[in-house]
C-alpha cells in the first residue's frame, strides 16, 4: 500500500512580530528539517487568501510512512539547535499543526 504522510504547520505572526525575522526563523528550521533522514520534500509557503490563515505562512512536510513519521519526529525532538529554533519562533508566532495521510484510491470500494 502506497501513502505518503503530510505534515503542514500553519505559521500566523504575533501582532508587532518582524516578519523578516519570522522569515528568517523559518527558512533555518525548513533546512534543518530537510536534512533529516527519511524526509522527502519539505516546502515553504504563504497563504494569500484562505479566511483566518490569509497572510500566513505554511511549513509542509512529506515522508514515506508512519514509522519514518515517528522517526522525524523523534529526530526534531531531540534536535537542540531545533528546539532553539521552536522556542524563538514561539515568541514571533503562534503555530496550527496537522498531520494527515494520503489514501490509495484503488483500495476503496468501487
């Protein structure tokens, strides 16, 4: 069974919060991430029009399975120049995370 994991974070900036330096917070983690054993695309974008996310930005990152999920996600836990990462970017923006789950077409029933 093919899927493909997808977690996408939904950057909104604090009121006052410089978003070069917001921009610039992003970009390091986006890297780092990438660098990451079992990732397979890892994308930044804005929300242009999109209701309370308009003007947003969006961390998206894919990877093969749940048990390379895990694996990313005990990585960036345990990652301390990540964590320092986080906790500035905690102090310029608040973050929505969602994890989801592509689903094979072919398995459904017809």
């Amino acid at each position: 069974m093919l899927m493909t994991i997808i977690s996408t974070v939904v950057v909104t900036a604090n009121q006052g919060a410089d978003p070069v330096e917001l921009l610039q917070h992003l970009g390091k983690g986006l890297a780092r991430i990438k660098s990451y054993n079992g990732v397979q695309e890892a994308t930044l974008s804005a929300i242009a029009v999109g209701g309370a996310g308009t003007n947003s930005m969006v961390v998206m990152v894919t990877c093969e399975d749940w048990t390379t999920y895990g694996k990313i996600q005990q990585e960036l836990n345990t990652d301390s120049e990540m964590i320092q990462l986080m906790l500035e970017g905690g102090k310029l923006s608040t973050w929505q995370t969602f994890t989801s789950q592509t689903i094979d077409f072919d398995l459904l029933p017809s």
